[in-house]
C-alpha cells in the first residue's frame, strides 16, 4: 500500500478535517500516525496565522516558503525535485487562491516527499516547512517545538514540577549550585557542594543537562532516589525524595541600596511577576523604603497582563497605561489602572538597556509618558508588537502577532524590520554605536517629524525605534574582559569557589552565614587565594607572553601580557565573591555582591534623585499649564 493511500485517499479529506479543526473537533485524525499528525500540525499553523495575524495575510507567500522549507535539509541528495509539487523554482507560476488550496498543494509535496524518499524524517522536514512558512511575516512570529515548548511554558508559568536544586555539571558530576529555598532539596538538608553520583541506583557520572532534567523533573508528588558525595564524608548519603512544585522567580533580586532606597531587579514578565513584585515592595516598604530604583535592564518582556498590573502600582486610578490595534477588534484593547496604585506617589527611576524588551517597554514607557519616574541607561530593543501562543497537535506550539502595543502619547516604539531579514534584526543593537549618547544622537536626528510625540508634560519623546531614556548612562564592559570570559567558559571560577567550600564551608559558614550583609562589605580573597586562582587559570591554558601589548585567543589558550593578570584581578575577585554568595546564600544573594563590585549604571543612577524631583516639578506645573490652557 503507497503511503499515500495509507494516509487519505484524496486531498479533500484533508479539507474536511480542516474543517471539522475549526470547528473544535481536535480529535478527528488518530494522533499515533505520524504523517497524519504532521499534515494536521500544517493545517492549525497556516489557519490560526491566516485567522489572527495582524495584518492581512498573503496565503501564496505562506504555502510557497512552506515548500522552500520542506526540501531545504533533505537528506536524499538524489531525489529528483524538477517538474514534481517540490519543484521550488516553478514556485512562482502556482496561483494559490484560498486556504483549501493550499492545503491541497502542499499536501501533494509532503507524499511526494514520502514516497520517494522513505528514509527521510518526515517530522523534521514538516517543522523546516513550517519554520519557512513565518519567514513572511515579523520576526516574533515564530514556531517552537515541541521540546522547547515544555521549557518555556514553564518559565512563563513561573514554576516547574522537581527536587528544586540549580546544579552544574563541572567533570562529568552533578553538583549542586544551591537548594532552592523551601524546596524538596532544601528541607531534606542537601546543599552546596553536594555531589549528585546515582540517580534511582544507576550512576549519573556523565550526564548532560538534558539528562539530569529527565532524571529529576517530574510530577509533584512522584519520588526520585538520589545517592549524594558529600564533602569530608565517605559514606555516600542516600536521599528519597519527593518531587514538589517548585517556583521561578522572576525578581532576581530585592534589597535596600541605602537607608531611603529600595532596588528590585526583574529578568522576564511571567505569570507570577505581579506577585512577586509585589511582595518585594512590600518587604522594603517594612525595611523603610521611600523611593525605589527598577531594574529592567536585559529583560525581555513576557506577558502583557503582568506589565499592566506591575504599571498599575505607580498611577492613580484611570491612567491609561497601554493601548493595542490590530485588523481584528478583538485584540484592539485600551488599558488603563482601575486603581489607585499602592506606590502612585513613590519617587522612581527605572533602568533600561538594549535588552529591554516588550513589556519592559511597556511599563517603562508608561513611566515615561506620565513624566511619573525618570528613566536612566541605554535606548531598549524596539518591539511594539504582541503575540498570541497556540498549542498544536503535538504539543509544539506557535507564536503568531496579533496586535501592535502603543503607550499612552500614542508610540508605537517598534523599529523597523525586512520580512526576510530576521537575522538583521535581532543582531541590530550590536550595530548601535558603542557609545549609548552617541547612540541616542544618531537615533533621534533620523526621527521624522510623524515618529515625534509629547509626554503629559509637554516632553519630546519618539517612536519608531525603542524608549531613549529621560537620562543616558554608558553601560560598563569591563564584565566581558577576556581573562573574565575565559575564567567563566572554563568554569575555573565555580570550580576555585566548590573547592573552596569543601575544604572551608563550615568554618566559612559559621563565620558569615548569618551574617550575609557584613560578608558583602568586608570579606575579601587574600593573596594566597587568588594566587592559586592564578596557577587554576594557568593549569586551563592561561599564558603570560612577553612581547604583546592585548589579550588573544589562540585555540583554546589565552595569551596575555605580563602584568595584565595583576591589572584585572579585581574582576574575577568580584566575580568570585558573588559565585561564594551564590552557593551559600542562593541566587538572590548573587546579584547584591555584583552590583557592588561592577554596576556603575547602578551607582551613577543613585545620583540621580535631584533629577527625578526636578522632573516631578517640571511635570506638577507644566500638565497643570497644559489642562488649564
């Protein structure tokens, strides 16, 4: 029997079912035939784009890069294409009409493919088709599969079902970074430096994070035996335990700066954010906090709904915070607060970067039009478009935009792109000027008249390309120094620390484990230490070379002048220090000791409160002007 009568006798059928998807059937095709779950994934991918996408959809377009896909990896070098339905350059004489022909088309491509090439993995060239098929519309359209999909569903959830440890995987062993607090791990007493060797009574020596994920992960309330080496104890301790949820955190840290300042630092928007956020502000709010610095900064965005609820906090009732347009009404929205804000009237500065994206810009933006904080770094990333996620048939999933997003003087602050240029795009903020005020220079002196808007207050602000915060700070790079990134690639600095904790942990901790803002503030490496940190770094292809003048990268060495080592050694101190933070405190005690050492945006943009009163005034008495004229 050809594959092609085992899957449909006639493409119609692939219409009807087509149908019945749209309708709610899901059931319909028997998810245990591949061929048939692969034809469907096409059929929900092309309707849902054609149903939700922003603006008016070009089927042809679709079906065509959908066949450039399918046969751009095949694996049969020999299979004839030319005069056959994946004949790529006859692409342009196919006159496409509507959904079902296209439908039809490409199923008759998929069985050609099928029957003439039995080897080839019909799934895989089924996701290249389907990757190809999003190259016509934005970039954040995308496809992901089914793999990744489990990972980000449960990033922007914001918890994950496990034994609750972070770990790396130095020399082939699984050690533990640290326990997360309350977890599983961390009520049974594993911490630090524990070394994972059995895993349900075989040996995890060699596995990869891939494995360990299998391994641990799992339902709540499923158990999982692991065989622990301790430091300083021979007999291997053997642990059941029981997998629990385990949360996400998406503030990475909250801590007061000074006696007045509060600091939160949020790495993406997911759906406990808001929570979070909330309970940080409220913890330094009883810690004395009167004014407070956000860091935005590399944070990609995430949910548009946790943006306007953290935005709400800052405005009084009936502030309208963010509005979304597109061709379909039901994604067409204005946002405003529906309450008074718990901090409406706490002064605010809010940091940003390049990395900043979405709904960073989202509640920065907001900031900014209300003239209600200063916002203080570098130009963010530039993406004003919203998207929707559908599941598929084999739980991958895809991310269609749905609506643009403009904030309240009526930016749309995303740059510009090429449907064919998605690489370009991502990569553009490598191609900004390395100086962030020459950056903003260049930006706004290309910004026509039509991109130009006003704040509450009357302040020239602009779209078309990123928020240009209120006050440019220069990022500080001395972070990526070579000698730095060769330490962090071959893990000689997580290694000195692990070594260093099993053979000093318990004096270490007795010393300072309840003394955590004291160890920030006085403990340092002595000589001795960083010597030998020095010889760890030489043992792992660190050469000190007469003659030249910078660092260079030779294979897997790094050179480096005589001298230079003694120049920078501060950094990889610092580095050191925070590792050593992490490993006994967690990850929120990490980010405090790398602030202090490195983050002179930080540092600068505490000088900046005379600033913020300055523009809260400007604003007082200009929006007044503006409503009474």
């Amino acid at each position: 029997m050809s594959i092609k009568k085992f899957i449909a006798p006639h493409a119609a059928i692939l219409v009807v079912l087509s149908l019945f998807w749209a309708a709610g059937v899901d059931s319909v095709i028997q998810p245990d035939d591949t061929h048939q779950e692969n034809l469907k994934k096409y059929i929900q991918t092309q309707r849902r784009i054609v149903d939700n996408y922003v603006e008016k959809v070009d089927i042809a377009k679709l079906y065509r890069n959908s066949i450039r896909g399918l046969v751009k990896n095949l694996t049969d070098s020999t299979l004839n294409i030319d005069g056959t339905p994946l004949d790529t350059t006859a692409l342009s004489s196919v006159n496409i009409e509507d959904l079902g022909q296209s439908l039809r088309k490409f199923e008759d491509a998929y069985l050609y493919l099928a029957n003439n090439s039995p080897d080839e993995n019909m799934t895989a060239r089924t996701e290249d088709a389907l990757r190809q098929m999003f190259k016509s519309l934005d970039p954040h359209s995308v496809y992901i599969e089914p793999e990744t999909n489990e990972q980000v569903q449960e990033e922007f959830a914001g918890k994950f079902q496990g034994i609750g440890i972070q770990f790396n995987i130095p020399q082939d062993t699984i050690t533990v970074i640290t326990a997360i607090s309350g977890g599983p791990s961390d009520k049974l007493g594993i911490r630090s430096g524990d070394r994972i060797i059995k895993i349900n009574g075989k040996s995890a020596i060699g596995f990869e994070n891939k494995d360990v994920l299998r391994s641990l992960r799992g339902e709540k309330g499923t158990k999982v035996d692991v065989t622990i080496k301790r430091p300083h104890i021979e007999e291997p301790l053997n642990f059941t335990i029981t997998r629990d949820d385990i949360p996400l955190y998406t503030v990475d840290t909250s801590y007061m700066l000074d006696e007045e300042t509060g600091y939160i630092k949020i790495n993406r928007f997911a759906a406990t954010t808001h929570e979070e956020f909330m309970e940080a502000m409220k913890s330094l709010d009883d810690k004395g906090m009167k004014r407070l610095v956000l860091d935005l900064r590399s944070n990609p965005g995430g949910y548009l709904g946790q943006a306007i609820a953290m935005a709400e906090e800052f405005f009084p009732k009936g502030t309208e915070l963010v509005s979304t347009k597109s061709r379909h009404t039901r994604f067409t929205s204005s946002y405003s607060s529906r309450r008074d804000g718990y901090f409406k009237d706490k002064p605010l500065i809010v940091l940003v970067n390049e990395g900043s994206a979405s709904a960073s810009e989202i509640v920065s933006g907001a900031i900014q039009d209300h003239d209600r904080g200063l916002i203080v770094g570098q130009r963010t990333f530039g993406k004003g478009l919203v998207q929707q996620q559908y599941e598929l048939v084999d739980s991958s999933s895809i991310r269609v935009t749905i609506s643009r997003y403009y904030t309240p003087s009526g930016r749309l602050i995303q740059k510009p792109y090429s449907k064919s240029g998605r690489e370009a795009y991502a990569y553009e903020v490598v191609h900004r000027s390395d100086d962030a005020f020459t950056d903003k220079m260049e930006f706004i002196s290309d910004v026509p008249d039509s991109l130009k808007f006003n704040t509450d207050a009357g302040r020239t602000v602009y779209g078309g390309g990123g928020i240009v915060p209120d006050h440019i700070v220069q990022e500080d790079t001395t972070q990526s120094a070579a000698v730095v990134n060769f330490m962090r690639r071959k893990q000689v600095g997580f290694d000195f620390v692990r070594n260093y904790l099993d053979h000093n942990g318990n004096a270490f901790r007795e010393q300072w484990e309840e003394n955590y803002d004291l160890f920030r503030e006085e403990f340092t490496w002595s000589e001795a230490q960083i010597d030998e940190f020095k010889k760890d770094m030489i043992n792992n292809n660190l050469v000190i070379k007469k003659g030249i003048s910078e660092p260079e990268f030779k294979s897997d060495s790094l050179f480096i002048p005589e001298g230079h080592f003694e120049e920078i050694e501060w950094m990889p101190r610092g580095f050191m220090k925070a590792e050593l933070a992490r490993q006994v405190w967690g990850l929120k005690a990490y980010h405090p000791v790398i602030n202090d050492v490195f983050d002179d945006v930080l540092k600068k943009a505490t000088d900046l409160w005379d600033e913020v009163q300055a523009l809260e005034e400007y604003a007082a008495n200009h929006t007044r002007m503006r409503e009474s004229g």
